[in-house]
C-alpha cells in the first residue's frame, strides 16, 4: 500500500459564477477519481455536490471532465496520472450547472420524449415474438448505452452551439432512432412514420459531421458513428438523394 | 465559496451564461493538437504532390506503368498505351492534362468519404479540432446545408470509384508485361502496382456506402444469409477504413512517383523475372 | 412554517427502479394520475446492476419446466420460509411479464428458432433465466424506461402535455409518508394521504397528496461496509413503512454473496458473477488447497463430488460425476470463505482467491467472462488469465421486507399503502434464487400497480386530507441538520454537531463486524448498544452549507433510516435462534423446524411515530412472533414427503 498526497483542482460554483478550488487530498492504491471526489466529502468539503451511484461503470450517473476530457469518475483510475500531476475536475461542459460537478442533464430527457417510440407489431400476441439473434445483434449493441451522456457533452453541435440544440438530438437519441429502425419486429412505418426520414428531418442527422468524438468517449464502447450514425445516413439517404426513389414518391404523390 | 469566481460569461459555446464558469476553451492537458496536426500535414502533402503531378502532364508513361493519376487516359493528348488504358473519348480540344478528367472521380470519392471528412472537418476547418476543444465558429450548420448537404452523394462516387479501381486493376495485370509488350514479367514496379491495387479494393469496398449497399440497409438479416455475411466480412475491412485511406492514399502517390522516377530516367525499372 | 406546494396524484410510486416503474405503468394503465419519485436520475436505478437474468418458466430451453417447478424451486431456495402464495403467483405470471416487456421494446438473446434464450443458474432445475449478456438489468430499465415515455407521448397527443398522466419527480428524496385518520386528527392516523419530499437539487420541499402510495425502494445494504449495493440502498422504504404503522417482516434474512471483490479498496464489494465458478473457476486459500472440500454439510454430502478429480470431471461429463463443492449455495461458500479469513489462510487483502487463470486458456477466459475480464482489467489491474483474483462475501440483498398481502401488494395496517420489490418482504423466505429479483420486480410491481389505482379510483371523492401539521413537523425534521447543536443548556450544550459521513462509516462497521454473515447472540448485543449509541449521535447530525444538492445534508437524512432498519436487522437476528437461509448464527448453526412456520414482524416501539432517540436502552423497534398460514395442500403436494419431513415440523405434515 501505498499512498500519496495529490493536488486537485474541483470547479465549485453554481449558474451565478464560480471557479476552480485546489486541494490536497490523500490518494491510496488502486482508486479512482471519483473515490478522491468521495474523500474530499468526507474530510474537506462535505456539501460538495457530485452524482453518483452505482460506482462500477454500469449506471452512467458520474460523468465529468477530467483535465479537460468527458469521462466518468469512477472509471478513471488514478495511476493513469501522474503523482506530480494536477488533476483538474469539472462539471461537463455542454450542459447548465446547477452545482458544483451537477449539471442539469434535462436537455436529454426531452430529445429522449421527442424519439417515437416502438411500434409492436399487430396481431402478434406476447409471447408469439419470433427474432433471430443475427437481427436483434445490431440494436444490441446500441442497448448497451448506460446513458452517461458524455456523448451528448463531447458533440461540437450543442457543446459549442448552444443554439443548435432545438434541433438536434444528439449521438444518443440519433442512435436510439438506429435502434429502432433496426428492430426486427418495429411496425413504425405501418404507421406512416419513416424512421430514416425523420432522422434528417426532425431529429438532426444533419447536423453531425462524423467526427467521432461521440465513439471516442463511449465508456461503453459502442461504435455509434460507425454502427449507428453513418448507418443512418446511408439509410436518409435511401429515402431522400436516391433519385430513383425520389423519383417514385414523387408519381405517387401525383396519381394519390 | 469557491476561489476566483469568475465574471459571468455569455460568450456562446463551452462559455454560454448558464453553463460552469470557466474561461478556458478546453482544459485537456494531452497533446490533442498532434492527430488534427499530423492529419493536416499528411493530407496537405498529398494535395502539393497530387496537384503538380496531375497537372505536370508528363513523365506518367513508362511501359509497361502507366501512373495511377493518369489511368484511364481518356484525351488525345494522351502519350499512346498499347493496349493500356488510353481511349480518345475526349478529342482534341482537351488541351490541359488528361489527368484531371480521370481524377474527379476518385478525388470526389474520398473528398465524400465519411473517413476523409472527419480528417478535413477535424485538421483543416477545426470543427472541432479535437473532443472537447472549443472550435472557433460561431455558427455551425454542419450537413445540413449546401454546399455540405452534398457530401449524401457518396455512394454515387463509390459507385464510380468501382470502375476506376477495375481499370487499375488492368493496369496492374499489364504491369506483367515488359517493356516491349510481351508477358511474363514482373518487375519492382509491378510489386508496386500490385500492392497499390490491393490497398485500392480494400479501402473501397471498405466503404461505409459499400457496407449499406451489400447488406446494412436491410431490417432482417436472417431472411437474407448470403448478404448478411458479406455484410459483415465488409464490416470487418470497414473497422479499418481509416488505416485503408492512409495507406492507399499514399500507395497511390507512391506507385505514381515510381512511374515518374522510371519515366524520367532516374533509375531502371529492377526486373524479378 | 415557509408554505410547501401542493399537488394532487392518485397513486404515488417511490422508487423508480423496475419494480417502480411497472407499478406506475400498470397503475397510469389502468387510468390512475400516477407520479414516480426517485432519488437519481431516470433510469439510473440499482436495477441496473443485475446481471444473470430473469427467471420465468417459459419452457423455451427444455419443454419440460413449468410454473410448478419453478415455485418448488424457490421454495426449496427461501428453506420453506417463503410466503408460498407470493412464490405461487410469481411462478405463475413470470413469463407473461417478460412476453410483455418484448412488446415494449426489449431485446432479450435468442434460442435458434427465435425465442426468448434462457441459461442455467444456481438453485434452478432447468435453464430459466432470459436474459441480454451480462447486462439483463439494465435492458430491463431501459424497456420500462422507454415504456413510460411511450405513455407520455401518448399522454401528449391527446392532452397536450407529456406529464398529464405520468410524472417522474427524478432526483427527488421521500422523507415521511403522510396519513390520515377517520377522526380527522391532525396528527395524522392509519390512512395513507400522500408523501413529503424534498428536490434535491433545490432542497425545496414539496408536497404529493395521494390516497395511494406504492414503495419500491429496494434494499439496506448501504448500512453494511462491504457490499455490491449503491449509495441509494438506505433502507428508505422500509424506514417510511415502519414511521407510517406498517410492520417488517424476516429482516434478519440478508443475503451475501460469496463473491465480492476485495481490493482495491475503491471497488470492495463489487460482484463477481456465480458464472465464473460455473464455468470452472475453483476457490482457493493462502496455502494454494481447495478448501471447499472441507466444508460440504453433511445433507450435500451425497449431492457433491469428494475428490479434486471428480469435481473436475463433472464440467466435462455432469451426468456422471457431482458437482465440485465451490457450487455449494451461496450462504455455503460464504460462510466457508469467512472461515478461512479468519482462521488466518486469506489472501493479501482479506479474502481468498478465485481462480480461473489455470483452469482455462486465456482465449476461453476472455469469451466466456468477458465482463469480468474487463472488470478486473480495468479496476483492479489484474489480468485475469494469468493471475487469480480476490474475493470475499458482500451484502448483496435483503429478504426481509415490508409485510405485504401476497395477492394485493398492500402493506398490512396501512390502508393505501403498498409495497414491491426487494423492499417488500416474504416472497424469497430465507434465501433468494438467482435470477428471482427481476420476476419479482415485475410480477409485483404490477400487482402493486393494479391495487393501488383500484384504491385510488374508489376513493376518487373521498381523498384524504394531509394537514398542515404533519407537512410542518416533517419540514421540522428534515431541516434539523442545518441547527444541529445540542439542545441549550443540556449535556449536549457547545459540543460541534456529529459528521454524517463519520456516523456513517461507524454504522457500516458495526453492522459489517456485529451482524455480518456469522452471527452470535453477544456481538449482536453489543451491535444494538451501538446503534443506541449511533442514533443519539445521529440527532446531532449537522451539515455545512444550504439546501441547494448538498450531499452532506441528504446523508444526515438517509442515517434515520438506516439506523431503523439496522435495529430491525439486528434485534431479528438476535430474536431467530437458529440457522437459515442469510441468517447464520454460530451459537445456533441448524436449522430448526420449529422455527419454519415463524415470521418476525418489526414495529415501531412508539406508534405515533415519534423516535424516542435518547432512550438507548428501549430502543426504536418492537418485535412480535406470528404463525404463517399452512401451506395449501396442493402447494404441498408438488413435493417429496421425504424432502418435507426436513423442513415442515410433525403437526404440520399431518394437518
């Protein structure tokens, strides 16, 4: 065991102002980030506020920025740095503060409500579900995000365009339209609603320019530029710059 | 409360009023600077170099190697190929080098590609240059307008690109020719050619467009077995679409240069056999 | 008093992990106004966690599983202590719960014909548990998650307003439940009429009036040092039961599992999955031996292989071999792993070692274990392929629970209160089933869901008042930790106010140390000395700081509730003089069938809910005996006379 005494910058403050504190604080072997964040509670701070919950990288609730990079506390270890190294923790960066390393994450929550939701299938009763495993994969994958959000946080769209985020929903909900338009058994499109085509229009696809920052800060690994978001460009594509398709839609609006 | 409250800033961005105070525009401390630099400088690289060979409208012929930039040759004021690639569709009022009929095509496939784009976007218009470093605009439209809205077309470039990866690939066959047309030969060159090739059809089937064509736009794979498993074999060269850009990129300029060496004489082709 | 705001719901959910979130389904379904209140975000609950599955009969993997195995699975699993009409009625309606989440959106892995896969687990005859990788839980979450905000895009196109029907009040605490009395008294009475909670971001407090309020909080494994549970298992819902009249039930079962990690210190407690000894990792002391062989109870001795060489054969060719002891149930190789630290053969940091390093090449570790490959990887800096790892038993899960109507939900004594989830009690017995957590959740909170708006809509005219004075005296308490110097002029004049986390930390020790997984009637009383101790402390909790997301403040207000349910824990524990299921005492190491038909109910000491802190010698909490119904004959029918004759006392078999 041993231990050292390691020097942190926290940003405190709230939506009036605030500013980076320094303190010292003992690190032990083998901790995290957010076990400093936990130490500076207990013995320097103790209404320092940080969200956190399940401490094991499977809730997503502890996401920050870490010398300027979004990532989530508690998988951070601190050998990853050195011992002569300042550790500079803020709150992210793409989001309102309420407190401290708490933003208000509401920003997700409302694209979350603005992604229809899936369409089961008529006349297949629970339990009739049939889906082969090589179908069901691709939305697999994507229902691995914990929902951290630094996705979100990292996109140059509304990290460094505030006004953008009306119209753009962001890595996450831009790949939970993937989802969903992957889904063997979603009958959206028996609805009338086109899931490719509401990606560009409704939801923002236009606004990425796949520069993967999204899939460089995923904790959970999911390639979303290149399994979600180009995919799902291609699929825009099919519905909205194919000109034989366009073409057709075009006649059939006509003769309707 | 905290030290050094700030001034409430409201300067856009990373700075808007109701988000935590900082001033800086990025706090990492990792040389995030060195991939946007080292993209920028290899891609301006290879502009210099490709535009004073596509315009040289010489040393681009040495039998049996015909470069890369100049393949097909399609104008009359093309140095004649026996059997090559070298088709008089143009005529004679096609004054300047006939490379840049034929480049359009492959420039226009990777000026679109989704890889190429995040290089460009990232090293040359800072947008952004790198994960949570601040870029400089002040407005972002992204995609979603001309003339960017343009970069949708990709597939139809890699539908191009098609064709114009066969004729290399002729050429690379003739390249089993030597100088005076008779075959069984395999020189430095042909290597070259052959290596440059496989890079070609491995950084355009690698394609994202590729990967949506032969199986990713489909809903259920299982109905659909033979697609499903090119889809995936693409999926597996399409995780290393990056490291295929850069390297037939500059497979590409090497075989061309190797022409241009031949061709002006600096040295003589190595013949294997 | 500052005015507190007000608003008016029909069914009130606290707790927005799965068994939460299909209560408020089922409940804004069924056409109940229904608000959900959480205390993190939406859809970061501990639910999350759960990894093996979701065990449900549905005969996917072998034709021959059905419900009535099932319930003669968890009954043998929970020792017969089970509430058997809850196991029933789980057994029964599990499948359809998970069919239905598949008709929400969930994804669950396929057999080849494309059906729901379902994998072997512990205590299961067959392979029953659905399942999505390692990541079960979370696909659950997320299912219900998206679920609700399907209602309220629903909710949406036909009022206007996404949150009409449905709220969730995320990052929200629950301090009391509100009730009402027939008489009218303001005080409060037996009647359920809302709940106060404080916004955690804003410290604002508010007001939900309710005539029904669903609890489905989760556990209490936050009160132990080392467990795999999160910050937010503070026993809330067993606290706010107890303060509102209803009783707890079993609360000296809590379950620990065998396999926690144990170093760094960060990550201590941290589960390692049961698949990592199914799938051949063996246990072994500082002295390199395998030392489960010594410790096969006799009733498995016929059950488990004797021999290293046997244990080993059985991966290869089970019908012909037994099983190696580590796959002894988990109250086994805890004890066992226990016994070793202490006799002094335990690893570096205090645990023993699980190794799979030389039992597989590394490619096989790394595509069967693939999570715990990286778990350690990334946590632990330890390479799992060629090292063995650390591990030690963690609190993982509370049997004990609210006492609840097995067909209702409803909390027994509290008219308009309901309970499900792990907070609920009965259903488990004495020891869970892997895997029966998330049915559970789902075949419950349903119930609960149902109940609850059908109480409601009855008394849609009738809707209890709350009175200003009990939303006074809650804001009293809540706010108690800003002024927290002892009262003027008494013994506890001009000392400084108690640090919350110190209390804490103290608290997780006593009950890690006193009412571990080995019990013993003295430690146990020297436990409730301390709680004593704790909770006289505990009122002079104070806090720096304002009431704006001060995470000291919200810890001062979780410690009333684990020193509730702590006493609970160990005055049941102390009460139970025998071995069961999560309940081991070494002064009493068999199991007693006399014992079998016994619940132990939990109530407050002082009904109207005051705490009478500063008395240490009485303590919070009163306990009482009560005899279960027998089990119905055709129940009982599913088993062996043989297998009965160990568990159900004389006068029972013959009834």
């Amino acid at each position: 065991m041993s231990s050292y005494e390691a020097r942190f910058k926290v940003w405190r403050g709230d939506v009036q102002g605030g500013g980076l504190e320094d303190f010292k604080v003992e690190v032990n072997d083998g901790e995290v980030v957010l076990d400093i964040i936990h130490r500076l509670q207990a013995t320097q701070a103790p209404d320092l506020a940080v969200r956190w919950n399940c401490k094991a990288g499977k809730c997503g609730s502890c996401s920050a920025e870490i010398n300027g990079r979004p990532r989530l506390m508690c998988m951070t270890r601190m050998s990853v740095f050195t011992r002569e190294e300042t550790i500079t923790v803020t709150p992210l960066r793409a989001f309102p503060v309420v407190r401290d390393l708490v933003t208000d994450v509401g920003f997700n929550y409302t694209k979350a409500r603005e992604v229809p939701s899936f369409v089961p299938p008529e006349g297949l009763a629970p339990g009739e579900y049939r889906m082969m495993q090589e179908d069901v994969d691709r939305s697999q994958e994507f229902r691995k995000c914990i929902e951290c959000f630094l996705c979100q946080d990292t996109c140059h769209v509304v990290r460094d365009h505030e006004e953008n985020k009306p119209a753009f929903a962001g890595p996450r909900f831009l790949m939970r339209v993937a989802e969903l338009d992957m889904h063997p058994l979603d009958a959206a499109s028996e609805t009338g609603l086109d899931r490719k085509k509401t990606a560009q229009d409704e939801h923002g696809l236009g606004y990425c320019n796949i520069t993967k920052c999204c899939t460089e800060v995923c904790p959970e690994g999911i390639k979303i530029t290149d399994n979600a978001l180009i995919p799902l460009k291609e699929r825009a594509v099919d519905r909205k710059y194919d000109p034989l398709v366009w073409l057709g839609s075009k006649i059939r609006r006509r003769s309707s | 409360m905290a030290t050094g409250t700030e001034p409430h800033l409201n300067s856009g961005g990373v700075r808007t009023g109701t988000r935590a105070a900082i001033t800086a525009p990025h706090l990492r401390t990792d040389r995030w600077w060195l991939a946007p630099a080292a993209t920028a400088a290899g891609l301006l690289a290879f502009i210099v170099y490709s535009t004073w060979r596509a315009f040289a409208n010489a040393d681009y012929y040495a039998a049996p190697y015909v470069s890369p930039f100049y393949s097909p040759c399609l104008a009359e004021n093309c140095e004649p190929m026996r059997a090559g690639p070298n088709w008089d569709l143009f005529g004679s009022w096609w004054g300047i080098s006939p490379a840049i009929i034929i480049l359009i095509f492959p420039l226009g496939f990777r000026l679109t590609c989704y890889y190429y784009r995040k290089a460009y976007y990232r090293g040359f218009w800072m947008s952004p240059p790198a994960c949570a470093v601040a870029e400089p605009h002040k407005k972002y439209s992204g995609e979603t307008r001309f003339p960017l809205i343009l970069q949708n077309i990709h597939r139809y470039f890699f539908y191009a690109a098609i064709p114009v990866a066969g004729i290399l690939t002729y050429d690379t066959v003739l390249a089993f020719r030597d100088e005076n047309y008779e075959w069984g030969h395999m020189g430095l060159g042909t290597l070259v050619f052959v290596v440059n090739i496989v890079l070609i059809w491995a950084y355009t089937l690698s394609c994202h467009s590729c990967r949506h064509i032969v199986g990713g736009k489909l809903k259920h794979f299982s109905k659909h077995p033979v697609r499903y498993r090119m889809w995936q074999w693409i999926g597996k060269l399409n995780a290393r679409h990056m490291l295929l850009a850069w390297a037939s990129l500059v497979s590409v300029a090497l075989a061309d240069f190797y022409v241009y060496l031949i061709s002006s004489g600096v040295f003589d082709d190595p013949r294997f056999f | 008093m500052s005015v507190v705001e007000r608003q008016e719901w029909d069914v009130v959910v606290v707790g927005a992990g799965g068994a939460g979130l299909r209560a408020a389904i089922e409940a804004r379904e069924r056409g109940a106004r229904t608000a959900v209140i959480c205390k993190s975000l939406f859809g970061k609950a501990h639910t999350v966690m759960a990894e093996g599955g979701i065990a449900a009969a549905m005969a996917n993997a072998n034709e021959h599983d059905n419900w009535q195995v099932h319930f003669r699975d968890t009954m043998r699993g929970g020792k017969f202590l089970n509430q058997w009409r809850m196991a029933e009625l789980h057994a029964r309606e599990a499948p359809e719960r998970v069919w239905e989440l598949e008709t929400w959106g969930a994804l669950f892995d396929r057999t080849k014909d494309g059906r729901i896969s379902q994998r072997n687990f512990g205590g299961h005859e067959y392979p029953r548990l659905a399942h999505v990788g390692d990541r079960t839980g979370l696909e659950l979450i997320r299912t219900l998650q998206q679920k609700i905000v399907s209602l309220q895009q629903q909710d949406k196109k036909e009022t206007g307003d996404y949150e009409s029907r449905l709220k969730i009040f995320q990052e929200c605490t629950v301090t009391r439940i509100l009730t009402a009395s027939d008489s009218g008294s303001a005080a409060g009475g037996s009647r359920v009429s809302g709940v106060f909670a404080y916004e955690r971001e804003t410290g604002r407090f508010f007001v939900l009036e309710a005539p029904s309020v669903v609890i489905a909080t989760g556990g209490i494994g936050k009160s132990f040092k080392v467990t795999s549970n999160s910050w937010e298992y503070t026993g809330d819902g067993h606290a706010l039961a107890l303060l509102a009249g209803a009783p707890l039930l079993n609360m000296e079962f809590v379950q620990f599992h065998p396999t926690g990690m144990v170093w760094p210190p960060s990550v201590k407690g941290i589960l390692v999955t049961e698949s990592v000894r199914g799938d051949g990792g063996v246990l072994r002391n500082s002295e390199g031996k395998r030392f489960m062989f010594d410790y096969i109870p006799d009733v498995f001795k016929e059950k488990y292989a004797q021999s290293e060489e046997e244990g080993d054969r059985w991966y290869e060719d089970p019908d012909n071999n037994r099983r190696p002891p580590e796959l002894l149930p988990r109250d086994e190789v805890a004890r066992a792993i226990n016994a070793e630290v202490k006799a002094g053969r335990g690893s570096p940091h205090g645990g023993v070692f699980l190794d799979v390093s030389t039992r597989m090449p590394a490619e096989v570790i790394r595509r069967r274990l693939p999570s715990m490959y990286h778990q350690f990887k990334e946590l632990a800096d330890v390479d799992i392929t060629a090292e063995a790892m650390e591990v030690g038993p963690t609190c993982h899960y509370v049997m004990g629970g609210i006492a609840v109507e097995s067909d209702t939900a409803a909390a027994r004594g509290v008219p308009g209160l309901y309970a499900a989830g792990e907070v609920a009690g009965g259903m488990h017995g004495s020891n869970r089933l892997g895997g029966n957590s998330l049915s559970d959740l789902l075949v419950f909170g349903r119930r609960a869901g149902w109940h609850a708006a059908e109480y409601a809509a009855a008394r849609a005219f009738e809707r209890p008042e709350v009175s200003d004075l009990q939303i006074d005296t809650a804001a009293a308490e809540a706010l108690r930790p800003f002024s927290a110097e002892g009262p003027a002029g008494g013994v506890d004049d001009g000392r400084p106010p108690e640090n919350p986390y110190t209390l804490h930390q103290e608290l997780q020790q006593t009950m890690n140390d006193l009412v571990g997984i080995i019990r013993r009637a003295g430690e146990m009383e020297q436990a409730l000395e301390k709680l004593a101790d704790l909770r006289v402390r505990a009122r002079r909790a104070g806090v720096e700081g304002h009431r704006q997301f001060n995470p000291g403040w919200h810890l001062a207000l979780d410690l009333r509730n684990m020193l509730l349910v702590s006493e609970c824990v160990a005055r049941a524990a102390l009460e139970r003089t025998e071995s069961r299921g999560g309940h081991t005492r070494e002064d009493h190491p068999t199991m007693d069938r006399k014992w079998r038909n016994i619940n132990l109910l939990c109530r407050l000491a002082d009904p109207t809910g005051g705490l009478a802190a500063t008395d240490p010698e009485h303590g919070q909490i009163t306990l009482l005996r009560e005899t279960t119904d027998p089990v119905r004959p055709d129940l009982l029918a599913l088993f062996d006379k043989e297998e009965l004759v160990k568990y159900l006392a004389e006068e029972e078999l013959y009834q």
